[in-house]
C-alpha cells in the first residue's frame, strides 16, 4: 500500500509541477500590463480627498466644541444640584439626582449619535471618491491596455513606471474637486 501511496502524491505533485510550468509559461508570452494606484495618496492629495478633509475636520471640531459646552453645562447643574442638596429633603435630592442623570445620559447619547452620523457621513464621501477612482481607472486601464490596477498596500515591490496614482490624480481632480458631507 505505501508504494502506490508514494506513487498517487508524485503523481500529484507531477501534475501541480505542469499546471505551474503552464501557467507561468502563458504569464511570460501574454502582453499583461499592470498598474498600481496608492489610494491613500489619492484621497490625501487630490481636490476631492483635501475638500473631504477640510470639511470633516470643521464638523469635527464644531462637534468636539458642542461635547466641551454640554460637558460645561452639566458640570454647573451638578454642581448646583450638589449645592441644593443642603436645602432638600433625601426624596426631592434623589428625584434632583435621577433627572439630572437621565439628561446626563441622554446628552452624551446625543453626542455619540452625532460622531456616529458624521462618520457615517465621511465613509460615504470617500466611498463616492473611490467609485471616481474606479472609474477613472477603468478608462485609463481601457486607454493603455492595462489589465489590472492594484492598491500599492497590495504590492510589495513594483517599478516606478507602473504607478499611475498622478493620472489618477489629474483626471479626479477635473472631474470631482468637492464632495458633499452632510
């Protein structure tokens, strides 16, 4: 049994060999250029990604003012509940106590909800960009007969030459130089 055993895998590893051979031997003869595109660049440095940027940041910090005022609000109610409680009976404290816990709690849910609704909102503009940025490649791809465009995250090593990120780049910025976010 352990001969036929050894046979089948050289057998497999024969046909695997072939199969490779094949292939790598079809990859050389075929005219298949590739691209690579760095996103990242793309978003950072075109009008569209710099627009998206600037806009987000301004809601962002208008946000983080907005928590730094409720925050200031709350803290001057507590402080003022904590100076009543002198004057009250334990029952009138506790319902003080409790209310003012409830609008605690349902300002920073109010904030929360807000970050949430801007983040939602950012993903959907660079979602928008990204779909530019394919569109933009397929032309380019279709222009100079290239069959793949790939993330430079998902390339090790590439030669300069196959970069097309400034084609990518000039061309959304002709086409897309805002992006709404709501």
């Amino acid at each position: 049994a352990l001969p036929i055993l050894t046979i089948f895998s050289n057998v497999r590893l024969c046909i695997l060999a072939l199969a490779v051979l094949a292939f790598t031997t079809g990859v050389a003869k075929a005219d298949m250029p590739v691209a690579i595109i760095d996103l990242a660049k793309i978003i950072e440095t075109s009008a569209a990604g710099k627009d998206l940027q600037t806009k987000f940041k301004t809601k962002k910090d208008s946000l983080q003012k907005e928590a730094i005022a409720y925050e200031k609000e709350l803290q001057a109610k507590e402080q003022t509940l904590m100076g009543d409680r002198k004057s009250m009976d334990d029952k009138a404290f506790n319902e003080k106590k409790k209310s003012f816990e409830i609008e605690l709690k349902k300002k920073r849910e109010v904030i929360l909800q807000k970050n949430m609704d801007l983040e939602k909102s950012k993903n959907g503009a660079l979602k928008n960009i990204q779909e530019n940025v394919a569109k933009i490649c397929a032309k380019l791809a279709e222009e100079k007969k290239i069959q793949a465009v790939l993330d430079r995250t998902a390339v090790v090593i590439a030669q300069q030459a196959l970069d097309i990120t400034g084609d990518v780049i000039k061309k959304l910025d002709e086409t897309m130089k805002t992006v709404d976010l709501k």
